[in-house]
C-alpha cells in the first residue's frame, strides 16, 4: 500500500494504484506490471531501479502517460488518466509532463535552440517569447553560446544536456527521465546527474528517472526498486550525494 | 501553428531537396501539360475565328442546289440572275450589301508569265462583303460595271506569280480572247480556314465575266452582307422565302438552293479544336494522377524515415491532427510548388511553340488557377493517407523505431 501522507508533507503529484500492465493475449501475455502501487510528491527525486524485464520501463510509460495501465489506476494530482484519451492524455504531457531519454532524441539537422523551441511551439507561444524562454532554458544547461549547432554538431553529454533544456523549457510538473546516463562516459554521466540533482534541489522540480546504475542512482533522494513486475523496496535514498 | 507548420514544411522540402524535385516533376509536368495544351487550343481557335472573320463580316453565301459539301446535288437547280441579287438588296431590311458573283478558271498572262487562277466577276459590293480592302490603285465603278469593262483588281498571289516586284496599275492582262487593265490591287488576306489561298483571285465586273468569259447571264452564288447587330438567323431565312417564290417553289417542295451562314464553319471548327484541346488535356491530366502517386510514396518514406522524429513530437505533446497536419501541409506544399513550377514551365513552352505554330499567345486565368488548386489537391488526396499513418503511430514504438 502507499504511504498514508505524512502531516504537512508535498501532496501526491503522482499515484499508482494497483497498477498492472499485460502486453499481449493469451499464450503469448507477459504481465510487466503487477499490481504496482507507487505515490510519488511534489519536489521528490525519485530513483526508479530494477533489472531488465523487472517492469521499470513500462512503469516510466505509464508514468509518462505514454501508454494506459491495463488494469488499476493512475492518478496525475488526482486525474485518472487512465480514463483520458489519447489527445487527452498528449495535451497532459504537453503541459505537465517533460521527457529526457536515454538516446536524447533530438531533431536531426535542427539546431539546439530550435529543438528546446520545439515544445514551446506546441504550447503556441509567440516566435519572441519561445526564443526568449528557449535560451533561457540553455543557459540553464551552460550551453548557451551552442545555441546555433545541430545535434551532429555537438558531443554526447552536449545532445543531453540541450534534451533536459527541451524539457524544462516548459516549467514541467515532473521531469522523466528513463536512463538519461545509459549513453554517456562516466565524468559525463556524474557532469550530467549533478545538473539533474541541481534542477531538483534548486528549482524544485519533481524527477522521476529510471536507472539500473546504483552510481547514478545515488543522486536521488528515494529509490524504488522494481522485481518482476512489482515494487521490491521503497525507500529514502541514506547516502545521497 | 499553421504559419510554423508552413515554415517547417518548407525547411523539411529544401532538406531534401533532390528528392523533393523528383517527387513533384509528375505533377510539374501534368500541370505544365495541361496548360500548355489549352493555352495552344485557345490560340489556335482565335486563329480560326480569325480567319472565319477575314472571308466577311456576318456573311451569308447563297447557292444554288439542295446543300453544300459532299454529295451537293445541283440537278434540276438552275443558277442565279442578277435581279435575284437585286431583289435581295430591295426585299431583305437586314442586308448592308450583296455581291453576285460569277467566277470562272482562267489562265492570265503577262509579258513571259502565265499563271492558273479564279477570276470572280461581282459588283462593287464585293469588297464590301469580302472584308476587302484596296493596298493600291481603285476599285471598279458603277459605270465600268455597267459597260461591263475590262478592268480587274488582282490579288496578292497573282500580283507576285506575274509581276515579280513590278508594279501591275495600269498593265493590260491578258487572259482567254480579251486583255484587261489592272486597276487595283488587293490586300493580302493570306489562306482561308480551309488553308485556300484567297488572294490567289482576279475581280472583274459581273457583267465583263459573263460576257467574256462565262458565255452567259448566269450568276452562280450570291454573297451577302448582314448589318452589325441584325439578326442574321431572321435575314438568312428572309432570303430564303424570298428565293422560293423568286424560283416557284411550292410549299411541298424542298429548296433547290441553299443560304450558308459563315458562322457555322467557324462553330464547326472552334468545336473541332476544342474538342481536341480536352483530349490532349485529359491525357496530360493522367501524369498529375501518376503525379500524385509519387508524392504518396514520397510522403510514406518519409514517415518511415521520420518515425522517431513523430515519436519525439508526441512525447512532447503532439495532438494527433497536428502531426497529421504537419504531413498533410507537407505534402501541399510540396505538390503546390510543383503546381507553380509547371505554370511557369507551361508559360514558357507556350510561348515558344505559338511562336513555332504561328498562332496567338492566349493565357487563360481560369484554366491557370484550376491547374494550381488541382495540384494543391493531388498533395491533400495523395499526403492523407501517409499523413494519416504517422498521426497513428504510438509513440512508444515509435520513439523506439531506429
């Protein structure tokens, strides 16, 4: 079961109840989650751990509203989600929601400001506006004077570091990131999770990211640990970095 | 949304942008085809109009015999006498003047030149009704009509094939048993609809004609010229009632004449080369089908190509019908160019082949912008379906696509 809200703790911005995923009919179904109940609050940063096939990517969809539970409930600060419909559930992730991922994912051939921009322009903003909070958002990451360059153009933990801009460009509810390390050396993946830790303990932007790398990990203040489909341990991070 | 969507369009087109010539060369061709084909047909039907025109203005041609054309039969229809013209010109309120007219073959000669033509004896009217005009010397008057005198006006043709350069007023022409003076020269109208030469053609005075060369008092067609804005319809079929109590024919009997409003040829071929023009048109509206064919190909490779770029636009938040959008837009702009780019082709290919075929550079707008919103609709019909496919597309494996 959840935790029962302490007094005078974050309200719940996330809330699994009794989630469970099953991929498949028949012969053929593979259940990846299994009545999975997971609350998570505003300001947190939250470690979700586990081995491959343990369910923690399709969590992150779930949690990305991305793909519908089968069965239970997920709440978005108390909105079934899965309930909403699939335009419903993008118009969620446009204006709450921001995705960092494992293999950045930026436009090809398009510059780094005009890949924060992009989720700007979804939001309707004004040409001004979007170019103003775009390289804002840049700066946020130290990659302002790389504003002009296309992807091909800059390193690994750069094209990362222009994907997390991407996603806070847009003030998000909650940052997720699915194993936004897994491509990077080392020094580049503890440069780049001292700036996510720092987005959190500064701005105080709630994060979700899914990692198998106890290092990684480390930065969160809580860890979720994920076997077989179902929550294994829940716990506050007591070595954070 | 749509001013960045057009942007975005333009910007994924000048990334590829061989590609992108290649996709809308079907459409580019099909539009430029298209027009150029009615842009050809419109100048070569002025053209006939023109020349329909250059035989008379709002002319009548009455001959004798049941019809014109193939299988004209003349049996039992005796020729016109110049009191029928004269009656013509008395009885029917809407004719400004009628040339009766005899004409035979002859051969003219001058000093060492001879040459084979049609001599055509009429009134003064006969320029009148001929569209005619005088490029030197005078047309013959009412006395010299009435003496039957020998003087002719000569055509352009004649004037060259006799006369070289030479100037022919005044000269005395020889022809059969009688010589006449040239007193004017003709105009040249150049070939008629049917591609005769017109001015290949000698005018003398009825009367010289029909004593000296036809032999008799015949008048073998009547030309007559209807009023500007008269009803031409009510004169020709005023003359015909005229002529069948002239010749006696009575009620049950059918005309053993015919009255032949000039309009007709000119209906009979404008409708011959438009007819023509949509055929040559709808085979030309075949490559835009093809056309659009190959934009719908182009567009599913390129949704292949751009699943992961699809997957990303969703996570961000995406609607279904912007992504959708995003494509469709992709593929009008696309098509639309390539509608432009055939117009321009299609001006100028115009321009050059009515200049190689001799007939008028005539533009038409309407055809121009139905081209245009034709090639715009080939990239919403063809650009749908693939549009469709990467709006449907989940996000997740789409992100996952490599």
């Amino acid at each position: 079961m959840s935790a029962i809200p302490k007094p005078g703790a974050a309200p719940a911005l996330i809330e699994f109840r009794g989630v469970t995923k099953i991929y498949g009919q028949g012969q053929a179904a593979f259940q990846a989650l299994d009545g999975v109940d997971l609350t998570i609050r505003e300001g947190e940063f939250v470690a979700i751990m586990g081995p491959s096939g343990s369910g923690k990517s399709t969590a992150m969809n779930i949690l990305g509203c991305l793909d519908s539970p089968t069965n239970g409930s997920y709440l978005f600060r108390g909105v079934h989600v899965e309930r909403l419909s699939r335009d419903q559930r993008a118009r969620l992730r446009r204006f709450y929601l921001g995705f960092v991922f494992q293999g950045f994912n930026l436009l090809a051939r398009t510059s780094a400001l005009e890949n924060v921009e992009l989720p700007l322009i979804y939001r309707g903003l004004a040409r001004a506006e979007r170019h103003r909070r775009a390289l804002q958002a840049l700066e946020a990451v130290g990659l302002a004077e790389w504003a002009d360059h296309t992807p091909a153009e800059l390193s690994g933990g750069q094209q990362q570091r222009v994907a997390i801009a991407r996603a806070i460009v847009t003030d998000p509810a909650v940052l997720l990131a699915d194993e936004p390390t897994g491509n990077l050396d080392t020094a580049r993946s503890r440069e780049l999770m001292e700036l996510i830790a720092g987005l959190n303990r500064d701005q105080g932007i709630t994060i979700a990211m899914v990692t198998h790398e106890p290092d990684m990990a480390g930065y969160a203040g809580r860890l979720v640990h994920f076997v077989d489909g179902r929550v294994d341990s829940d716990e506050p991070n007591p070595h954070r970095r | 949304m749509l001013w960045n969507t057009l942007v975005l369009a333009l910007r994924e087109i000048r990334r590829n942008l061989m590609r992108s010539f290649l996709t809308v060369l079907g459409i580019v061709i099909g539009v430029a085809a298209v027009i150029t084909m009615v842009t050809l047909g419109n100048g070569a039907t002025v053209m006939v109009s023109e020349q329909i025109s250059s035989l008379g203005s709002n002319l009548l041609m009455i001959h004798p015999g049941k019809r014109m054309g193939p299988g004209r039969d003349t049996s039992g229809a005796s020729n016109f006498r110049l009191a029928d013209a004269e009656a013509i010109a008395r009885d029917v309120a809407a004719v400004r003047a009628v040339a009766p007219t005899s004409s035979a073959g002859v051969t003219a000669v001058y000093a060492n030149e001879n040459w084979s033509t049609t001599v055509t004896g009429s009134s003064g009217d006969y320029f009148t009704v001929g569209n005619w005009t005088l490029a030197e010397g005078r047309a013959f008057n009412a006395a010299e009509q009435r003496a039957g005198t020998a003087v002719c006006v000569i055509g352009a043709t004649v004037r060259k094939q006799l006369y070289g350069g030479q100037d022919p007023i005044g000269t005395k022409l020889r022809m059969k048993n009688f010589s006449c003076e040239v007193i004017g020269l003709l105009q040249s109208k150049g070939q008629s609809a049917m591609g005769r030469d017109q001015d290949d053609t000698i005018v003398m005075p009825l009367r010289t004609v029909q004593r000296r060369l036809a032999g008799n008092q015949d008048v073998g067609s009547i030309m007559v010229s209807v009023r500007d804005g008269a009803d031409t319809a009510k004169a020709q079929s005023d003359i015909e009632r005229l002529m069948r109590e002239r010749r006696h024919i009575a009620a049950n009997e059918d005309d053993n004449f015919n009255v032949f409003d000039t309009r007709q040829i000119a209906e009979t071929l404008t409708g011959t080369t438009r007819v023509l023009t949509a055929l040559l048109s709808a085979v030309a509206a075949v490559s835009l089908l093809v056309g659009g064919i190959g934009i719908m190909n182009i567009m599913l490779v390129s949704v292949t190509e751009r699943t992961r770029e699809i997957g990303i636009r969703m996570a961000i938040g995406a609607l279904e019908r912007e992504v959708l959008l995003q494509f469709l837009v992709e593929a009008v702009v696309l098509s639309s160019l390539g509608g432009l780019a055939g117009i321009l082709l299609a001006v100028a290919a115009s321009l050059v082949l009515a200049g190689v075929m001799g007939v008028p550079f005539i533009l038409d707008p309407a055809i121009t912008l139905v081209a245009f919103l034709f090639s715009a609709a080939v990239g919403v019909v063809f650009g749908y379906f693939p549009a469709r496919r990467a709006a449907q597309l989940d996000p997740i494996e789409a992100l996952r696509h490599e």
